[in-house]
C-alpha cells in the first residue's frame, strides 16, 4: 500500500475533534445498544409469557425470539439506507436520524398493552417497533463507526474506533443493571421500566451528537466531485468480495454471541441452572469486563494488526465450544460466570475490537460508509435467528446443539480471517511512522 492510499483514511495525526467525535459516537452507541440488546434480555426472560402466552415455555421462547430476529432481519434495510446517505449527504446526518429513531421505538416498546389485554395486537405491535428498531440500529454503526475512524490519527485508528466498540458492552451493562434492579419491581414494571428509562439516554445522546463536527474524509470526497451516485450499486459491482468476506468475519462475532449470551439467558432459566437475578448478575459483571477487553483489544490491532487478532481469537472459540456448555451445566454459578465472561470479553469483544478498524480500511473512501454497513449488516440476519434456531437444535440433539452452532460460527470467521488482506500491516506502520515523523502535528489529539 502506498502513502497516497493511507491520506484516504484522514489526516495523519487526525483532527482536533478526535477523541471527542470518538467518545460522542460512543455515546451514541451505548444508548443504541442499550435499546437493541435490551430487548433480547427481555426476549429471553419475559416477552414470551407477556405477548406470546401458551401452554408450553418453549414455545412461547421461539415466538419471542422469533421477533427478536425480525429486529435483526431488518438491520440490513437500515445498513444499506444509513451507508447510502452516508456516503451521499454525510454521516453525521444518519448519527442524529439513527438515534431519534431507535429512541421513539424503545420507548414505545414500555407502552405496548400485553396479550391479555388487547389479544393478537400485541405481539403485531410489537414486531412493528421491532423493525423500526433494526432498522435504526442498522444505519447506527456505519455511521458511528466510520465518523471516530476518519477523525483518528492513522497510528490510533483502532484506539479511537475501539472506544465506540466499547459503547457496545457499556449498553449492554446499562441495560442489564436496570433489568436487575427492575426485576424487584415484578408484574408487567419489571421488564417496562428499563424501556420507558432509556429515553433520558436519547436526550443526552442527541445533545452530544449534535456538536460533532462532519469527517474530514467526506468532506474532502464531496470537494473533491468524487461522491458516488448510487454508493450500493458501485460497492457491490467493486467490492463485493470484501463485502462477503466481511459478512463471515461479522458472522462468528454477532451470530456467536446470539448463542453464548442471548440463548444461554434462557438456556440457564430453562434448565433451572441459573435464576434471573443470577443470570443478570453474570451479564452484569462480563459486561463490565467487556468494557475494557473490547477497548484493549481494539488497541492491540495497532500493534500488530487486525488479522492476526481475529485469526486466534476465532481459533480458540472453536476449541471454546463444547467447554462453554459443559461448564454451566455444572449449575455452580463461579462456572457460570467464568463462562459468559470468557465467552463475551475474548471471544466476541476481541472480533468487535478489530472490526472497528478493519471494516473501513476494505474499501473505497467514496463506498466505505455503504460497503462496511453492508457487511456489518447482512451477517445481522444470521444472528437475528440464531437463538429461535438454537432452541430447536436443543429440543432435538440437548446442548450439544448449540455448542456445534456455536464451533460452526466460529470456524466461518477463522475462514474468513484467513482469506481477508491484511490492511494494517509491517507495510502500512511503517509507512504511517514514516508519515508521522515527517508531518507536523498541527492538532492536539
């Protein structure tokens, strides 16, 4: 790679407004995060005797999770449409847009009336504000993600991007301290609360947003003429091939937390291994870990580069697959929450961590918001059902089911880690050093 390809990813020690466009789009993330994930905690707990009430637990858990995918289903819609105006008008536009969206749904997910009260209405409404929510969670992370990268300076674009990483795992602590606290309210508060709350994190969130300034790299493409008229339809002529690959690198992160987190809250309160307040208390505590794993890992990628990160990092999830099950069926709750801990901080922060980075450095600065939001997303599919699909590969074959699916995700992302080009590597750093030391530093970052 030469110079002239690395000026694309901003200036060389990055803009004044660095860490603060970081941290705002961190914010941004946390509340989005708190919305999205904080709805499979209540999928996995609540929703199937609240709006799908039956007989059967396990059939009132497939129908809930089934709504959790359709969120997830959607996320793609949202990734091509927030990637497309991204790359046309800006992704500072999508950031405000995103949030208000994600902020309306969630809130009105605390409103709805229950199936006791007004029948099928119910689960219809709820999927309705599902889809709005994936839909905004969709445009969120291109825009996000892509905003902290091309303000960052070219030897810290994982710190900064892992700072909006990190957003992902402070949601999900967020989001669960309130399950556990609202969990003593019982009745229908336990689980409406922690939605009516989160539009006080929208507020903020949205007065933060509004002060950042656009990137640096868009601008210079709309002075330049470069914008695309149709971003999609370029990226996927151009680049498909990054896109598919990014689709299985994103596949053993997202889908594999959809079985080692989403499905295992409900697998330990179906199985009578853990109660919610353990469940959450163990979320609680491997989010908070997370927190500074996803951050730690994100700023490895700078030292020695994302491939080889996501290569061992998906190597051991495989190995990691039939120990993570055999631990909490032990029902000793050390076990279980050395098992959620390791199953989240190593092997889905440390993918979460390089993505940050990796994704836009795959392709075209004019197609980055729309090719990375694209390969994000469409792997959101695969994870939106993972849970529905877990659970009848557990009615049929017992745990052994999701630990295979589990492997599976995990053996497609080491795949496609070792098919993916290296986009931070010996070349790239010393030439980044190279630039560092000849260019004067004009900001303070």
């Amino acid at each position: 790679m030469s110079k002239d390809a690395l000026t694309m990813r901003g200036p060389v020690h990055g803009t004044k407004d660095a860490k603060r466009v970081a941290i705002g789009s961190g914010v941004g993330a946390v509340i989005e995060t708190y919305d999205f994930i904080g709805f499979g905690t209540a999928a996995a707990l609540y929703f199937g005797t609240a709006f799908f009430p039956t007989g059967d637990p396990v059939t009132g858990t497939l129908a809930a999770f089934a709504t959790l995918g359709v969120g997830f289903a959607a996320r793609p819609l949202g990734g091509i449409i927030g990637g497309h105006l991204g790359d046309k008008v800006g992704r500072k536009p999508v950031l405000v847009t995103s949030l208000i969206l994600m902020g309306v749904a969630t809130f009105l997910i605390g409103l709805l009336p229950t199936y006791e009260q007004v029948g099928l209405l119910a689960p219809a409404l709820l999927v309705f504000v599902r889809i709005v929510q994936g839909l905004a969670f969709g445009a969120e992370w291109g825009g996000a993600i892509l905003m902290s990268y091309e303000h960052a300076p070219w030897k810290a674009k994982g710190k900064y991007t892992g700072i909006v990483q990190a957003g992902f795992p402070v949601g999900l602590l967020l989001a669960n301290l309130v399950f556990l606290v609202s969990v003593n309210l019982g009745g229908e508060l336990a689980w409406r609360v922690p939605f009516l709350a989160s539009i006080v994190l929208v507020v903020v969130g949205l007065i933060i947003r509004s002060k950042v300034p656009e990137s640096p790299v868009f601008d210079e493409v709309k002075d330049s003429g470069d914008i695309v008229k149709s971003p999609i339809v370029e990226v996927i002529k151009t680049d498909w091939r990054n896109i598919v690959k990014g689709i299985g690198l994103r596949v053993a992160e997202t889908a594999g937390y959809a079985v080692s987190i989403t499905y295992m809250i409900s697998y330990l309160h179906t199985e009578q291994l853990a109660d919610k307040t353990q469940t959450l208390v163990a979320l609680c505590i491997a989010s908070f870990i997370g927190i500074f794993a996803t951050f730690a890992w994100a700023r490895l990628t700078d030292k020695i580069g994302r491939r080889p990160v996501y290569i061992w990092s998906c190597a051991f999830a495989v190995l990691f697959a039939v120990p993570m099950f055999l631990m909490v069926n032990t029902g000793l709750f050390f076990f279980i929450i050395a098992t959620i801990a390791i199953s989240y901080a190593v092997c889905q922060n440390s993918l979460a961590g390089a993505q940050g980075a990796w994704f836009p450095e795959l392709f075209q600065a004019r197609t980055r918001a729309s090719g990375a939001s694209l390969a994000y997303q469409i792997s959101a599919m695969v994870s939106g059902f993972t849970p529905f699909i877990t659970t009848l590969l557990f009615v049929s074959f017992g745990w052994m089911g999701p630990a295979m699916l589990f492997g599976f995700y995990a053996a497609v992302g080491l795949w496609a880690a070792v098919a993916t080009r290296e986009t931070w590597g010996k070349r790239e750093r010393q030439l980044a050093d190279e630039a560092t030391k000849s260019t004067p530093n004009t900001v303070s970052v």
